[in-house]
C-alpha cells in the first residue's frame, strides 16, 4: 500500500433532499472533493441493506446492496420517477440525522413505482445482471419476499416450517406465489449496482480508492444463514447453538453481544472456505480495499451460550488461524486487506497478523492511556500500519476531549504539541498525517472539529445511531486546501 491518507465519511452521512446520502450527485461532489484535497481514499461502512437497530453491520445480505442508497434524482432523470412523486413525500425536517422511519415507510412505494415503469426495458440488462450475480441475488430476492409476506419476521420465526428449513418443495412453492415481489427485489440490486458502478468509475477518473468495510459475522436474520446453515453453528432445527459478541472491555462492563450465529469453521474448511472466497470476490466488486471488522476472531472467538442476555458468560474458541487467512489470499490475488486489530488482542493474535501480511490498525484516541509503551503512540509504528484519528465506534476527537481523563489529554498536549492556535483536532490529525504509517484516515466529523453528539456510533447501544449528516455548506475550497496542505507537507 502506498503511504497515502483518506477520510471515513459513510455514504448515509451524505447531504441529499431525501433523507439520507445516496449514490447521487453528492457522492460525486464529495469525490471532487477528496481530489481537491488530495485524499487517495473514501472509507464507508457496510452498504448491505440494513436491519436492526438501522445497523451497517445487520444486514439481511452479504451480498446486497441497501436501496436506501439508491438516487431518487437519478430514477427522475431516466423517467423511472417524477419529481413530483419525490417531492410529495415528508423526508423529514432534520437535514442533519437520517429519520429511518420515514425511509422504512416511504422508499419502498417509491422504487416499487420505478421497478413497474423500468421492468420491461431493463428486461435485458436485469437478466445479465441475475447470470453475473446468480450465486445469491435470486436467493436474497427470494428471501426478501418471504420476508415481506410473513409481515418483516426474521426466518426463524417463519409460520411455514418448511420453508423455515428450506426444504426444496416449499422453496419453489413460494417462488411461484411470490415471483412479482422476487422480481422487484432483484430489480433494486440491478439500479443499486449500477448506480455503484458509476461513482466508482468516477472515483477511478479522480485517483480516489474505496475503502469498505467487511464484517466478520452476518447476521441470524440474512439470506445468507437461511440459504447455507450448514456453515453456521445451529442444531437440528436451525436455531443457534451459540452466538457471537466480545468480552466486558472499556466499552462495555457485561461486553457486546452481538447475537449473530458463528461460523462452522470445520464445515467451511472441507467446502475449502467457498462461501466465504465468494462472499470476498463481491465485496471486490465495491471496494478497492476491504478492512475485515474484527480480524481477531479469526484467530480465536467469544462464544456465548445461545439465550443468554449479556456476553459475560462467554468463552474464547480457536478459530481458523492462517490456514483461512492463506486460503483467502490465494483466490484474491489483487485484492487488498487492513486487518481490524483492535479489541482484546494476545500474542497470538498479533503473530497471526503478522503472518498474514495485513495492515494493523493504530487509534489515536487510544494512545495516551498508560505511558510511551503504549502501541498506539506514533513512534511505535510501523510502516504496513493504518492510522485513525478514530473510527465509527469512537467519538469524535472533540468528544473524546470533554471525556477523557485529565492526565491523558495533558501528555497528548505534550506528545503532540497541541495549541489553540491549531486546535486540538487538527493536532490529533497532524499526527496521525506525520506518522510513519502507509495510511492515514481521520473521521470527516474531526476535519470539522464537530463534538461527540455527531460521532456515528455507541458501541453496545441498539437505538439512536448511524443517523449523522453533514450540512452541505461545510464541505468548502478552504476546507479542501486546509486538507490538501496538510497532506502535501507529510507526502501523502
């Protein structure tokens, strides 16, 4: 990886008339802007289709892309909607959050209008999409009406047993009753991929890479365990065994869970990990650069008895190690990883992260905490590193400020040498930029010194996150020059 820096904006933090950032015209500004400011990267969060809690990391699919995502403005341009439609919905009056609601309740109508008006010309293209996509987007389709029809009900708690289990007569049972609701599913993909394609092209023209985000587990409610239980950890009747989450941390007293059924890594490894080189080859398709959320599972994860509330009773199992981690290299020669090493790491943990070749990550915020020893202090670097100010689950740098211990923001003003002349964000940043990492990425929310009321995410919370938006007017030529100088002094 080239040394090189980026910003972490999510696409649904994006400015838009629609209640949330899309693949639109904002998103091609924003790419001007990252050129401007000589940023060779754009990370985002998982772009899935989201589901609990409006979470990038519960999506229903893998594979999928969220409609959500989808531009209005777009489908309005090539007659697949009328400004009128659009206009006539309440988005809400809050330009500054994502109201999910209004999206929940609204959206849908609306691409169900374009999916009627564009069927029939697309006909084609919709079919040599479905070929190109045939591992999973008939599946997800199929899964998504089901959904539907049993009133939004995660599988397991299906009425049809059959279909619960999938069996093969019940599964072709309901894709004669449900072909209509199938077809407009896998309509959306087809306008979400071709919208992605475009603004990725665009990117490439502008030197700007994607970075995006790869979660370890799915969740129960997907497409994805529904359509192959047998490389999850379930029983007879397809309900878990055990789920996944963290141990109590600085985060959490009684830890995360997650809830998201575990992998059956034994049964993966005897399919020689396919689902999971195919799952990577369509993240490949988005991203130029994949950051695997919570590389340390795959050296050993918390396993929590299935039913319990909280992941205190948990216990660490020995993943798949490097003989996942050279399986997945090989069938993706060209496609570059960052392995997120953070959370509660052992040697172990850090020799598999060596051994794989990836780059770790390194958190500012996190550096101050327990003397020069510490591993996230900049001269502990090394090259094949990435930098953040922060990512989605921490503060913002202003908030991490107000909240940290005294002696803490003491020897960062000393480390770093903040001053009011700069402001402490933008000494944060300068030495994340400085450090001798090949990359640097700080939270959009730091270049703009906004406060932790505007951070994406409360590690541990279910409600009330991932609804921040960026004011239009903030992304400027000055801030773009402020950005760009910075990143010329420190070669990046």
């Amino acid at each position: 990886m080239k040394r090189g820096s980026g910003i972490l904006f999510h696409l649904s933090s994006l400015p838009s008339s629609y209640g949330i950032g899309t693949l639109g015209k904002e998103a091609f500004n924003f790419i001007d802007f990252l050129a401007k400011s000589g940023q060779r990267y754009w990370q985002i969060l998982p772009v899935g289709p989201t589901g609990f809690g409006d979470s990038p990391y519960q999506s229903f699919s893998t594979f999928a892309g969220n409609p959500y995502f989808i531009d209005l403005d777009i489908l309005i341009e090539e007659g697949l909607l009328t400004q009128e439609e659009v206009s006539a919905v309440n988005w809400g009056k809050d330009a500054c959050h994502v109201d999910y609601g209004i999206l929940y309740l609204e959206r849908a109508e609306l691409l169900r209008k374009a999916f009627y008006r564009g069927r029939r010309d697309d006909a084609d293209r919709v079919h040599a999409f479905v070929i190109e996509n045939r591992e999973w987007v008939n599946d997800y389709a199929l899964y998504m009406a089901c959904k539907a029809h049993f009133k939004m009900k995660s599988w397991e708690e299906w009425s049809d047993e059959a279909l619960r289990l999938s069996q093969p007569k019940a599964i072709e049972r309901y894709r004669n009753l449900l072909e209509e609701d199938i077809q407009y599913h896998i309509y959306i993909q087809y306008l979400f991929f071709r919208q992605w394609e475009s603004l990725r092209s665009y990117g490439k023209e502008k030197g700007v890479r994607f970075i995006g985000d790869l979660p370890i587990y799915v969740p129960l409610d997907s497409a994805d365990v529904w359509t192959h239980p047998e490389f999850f950890q379930l029983d007879e009747k397809q309900y878990p065994l055990a789920v996944g989450g963290v141990p109590p941390d600085c985060f959490s007293k009684t830890g995360q869970l997650w809830g998201t059924p575990l992998y059956d890594w034994d049964a993966l490894k005897k399919d020689h990990y396919s689902w999971w080189i195919r799952r990577i080859g369509a993240c490949a398709k988005l991203f130029d650069v994949i950051r695997i959320d919570h590389f340390r599972g795959f050296e050993s994860y918390w396993s929590v008895p299935y039913g319990e509330t909280t992941a205190v009773n948990g216990k660490w199992i020995t993943g798949p190690g490097i003989d996942f981690i050279n399986r997945i290299k090989e069938q993706s020669p060209y496609v570059e990883f960052i392995a997120e090493d953070l959370g509660f790491l052992t040697q172990k943990v850090r020799d598999l992260v060596t051994a794989s070749g990836f780059p770790g990550m390194k958190i500012l915020q996190f550096a101050f905490e327990s003397g020069d020893c510490n591993d996230y202090l900049p001269h502990n670097y090394n090259r094949n590193s990435v930098v953040y100010t922060g990512t989605h689950d921490n503060t913002t740098i202003k908030g991490w400020l107000q909240g940290t211990k005294e002696e803490e923001i003491i020897f960062a003003s000393k480390y770093l040498g903040l001053n009011r002349e700069e402001g402490p964000s933008w000494g944060l940043i300068r030495g994340g930029m400085s450090s001798v990492s090949d990359l640097f990425i700080a939270q959009m929310q730091d270049y703009l010194d906004l406060p932790g009321s505007d951070r994406m995410n409360i590690p541990g919370t279910a409600q009330g996150n991932w609804t921040w938006r960026l004011e239009k007017s903030r992304l400027t030529d000055e801030l773009a020059e402020k950005i760009g100088k910075m990143t010329r002094m420190y070669g990046r």
